[in-house]
C-alpha cells in the first residue's frame, strides 16, 4: 500500500480510526434532537430549519416548535407570521416558515400524516432536497441512504477517496465505492471529524489520527 492514498484498499482501517477518534465528542446537538423524537416528521423538519443555520440554533428551534406543536396537524395551524417568528434564529427565515408549512400541507394532505420512507418520494415533496431525504431515510426508517454534507463532501475529496465538484455527485459517487456497511453512519463520523479535526479551514493535520494516509487534496494551510 502506498502512503498518502485513501482507497477501497485501506478505507476500512480508515473509517475505523476515525469512529475511534470521534468517540469522545459529543453527539451534534441535531443528532440528539432527531434521535430523541424517533418521529420521521420531526427529523424532516429539523432538516429543513438546519439549511445553512448553526446544529444549535436549528435543535433550539426545532425543540420550541416541537413544544408548541407536537404533531403536524398542530404545526400547520400556526399562521405564516406567527411561523416567520418561530423559525427566525435558523435564519432565512421567510423561506423556511414557508417550506415548514408547505411541507406539513402535503404530509397531510397527500401521505395521510406519514412521511415517506423512500428517498424518490421525498424529493418530490418540493422543499426537500437530497440531504434531507438521506437524513430522513437513514435516521427514521434506518433504510440505507448516504446524508452528504458540507463535512462529508470536503473531507472525502480531501481524502481523495472521491474526486468531485459537489455534495450530490459526492453522493452518487459514494453509493458505488463506499461499502454498505458504513453508509449510514458516514455522516455521523465526517460531521464530528469536520467539527473538530479536520476543520474546514485550517485542518489539524498534525494531531491528525489518519495523516499518513491522507493526501491533503486542496488542503492550502493547516495546523
Ligand atoms: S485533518 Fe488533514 S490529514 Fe487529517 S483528514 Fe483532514 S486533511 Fe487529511
């Protein structure tokens, strides 16, 4: 095996060593949330309030609205403005309280209540996105699916394990190469990684538990 090489050869010993490394962090505040509900709903929509927001914002958030409005029937009673209020610290705000009660509309209205257990389904509820459709899949219904984030996307490329220009071809390219076994837990790992290792900018390559197989792609400063 050469140095410097992340492959299907070592990818193994690799994802290993980071589980490892990752154990004595704590869970994402997100995580804790969605784990908590067991309720595909209440993953969804923390999915929705999480795009481009900060993991506690979003699980603030998502707590307060899930307080108020335990089910969807509840949710999609709050007016717009009342919603706009609601889901203001995840930002985006007039966007969001939008999709929140477009989305409960349809759950309802088309799926009798249940959210869908198939990620085609989901991507035809409009305000779902790739992401939230693996995240939903793998969290609630535990069916396999590959959640790509901004974490799992750059590390990978770094890792040159994939070699793409972004999250949805990282996506793609991860369900032909990763084995099974590691797709639905991928996510979990990266975002810790990501959080406290291999940061985004400015990596710690020298505390780094797996630099003697990674060929730093696009790193450009490290610590
Ligand atoms: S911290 Fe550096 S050495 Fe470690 S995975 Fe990230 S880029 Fe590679």
């Amino acid at each position: 095996m050469k140095s410097h090489m992340i492959s299907n050869k070592n990818v193994d010993t690799v994802i290993i060593t980071v589980k490892n490394a990752v154990k004595k962090y704590a869970m994402p505040v997100l995580e804790r949330f969605n784990d908590s509900k067991k309720d595909p709903y209440w993953v969804l929509i923390p999915c929705i309030l999480s795009l481009r927001a900060k993991d506690e914002a979003t699980a603030v958030v998502s707590e307060s609205l899930y307080r108020m409005a335990p089910t969807p029937e509840q949710v999609l009673k709050i007016p717009l403005k009342k919603m706009e209020q609601i889901v203001y610290k995840t930002g985006f705000y007039h966007v969001k309280a939008k999709n929140v009660l477009n989305i409960t509309k349809i759950i309802l209205e088309k799926y009798k209540g249940k959210v869908p257990d198939d990620i085609d389904e989901l991507l035809t509820i409009p305000g779902v996105g790739r992401k939230t459709a693996n995240l939903v899949v793998t969290v609630a219904f535990k069916k396999p699916g590959i959640c790509v984030d901004t974490h799992v996307h750059k590390i990978s490329n770094r890792w040159g394990y994939v070699k793409t220009k972004d999250a949805e071809h990282t996506e793609m390219r991860l369900r032909e190469i990763l084995p099974k076994k590691y797709w639905m837990k991928i996510n979990l790992y990266l975002v810790l990684f990501g959080q406290n290792i291999c940061l985004s900018v400015s990596p710690f390559c020298s505390k780094c538990p797996i630099a003697k197989w990674c060929p730093r792609i696009g790193v450009t400063t490290s610590r």
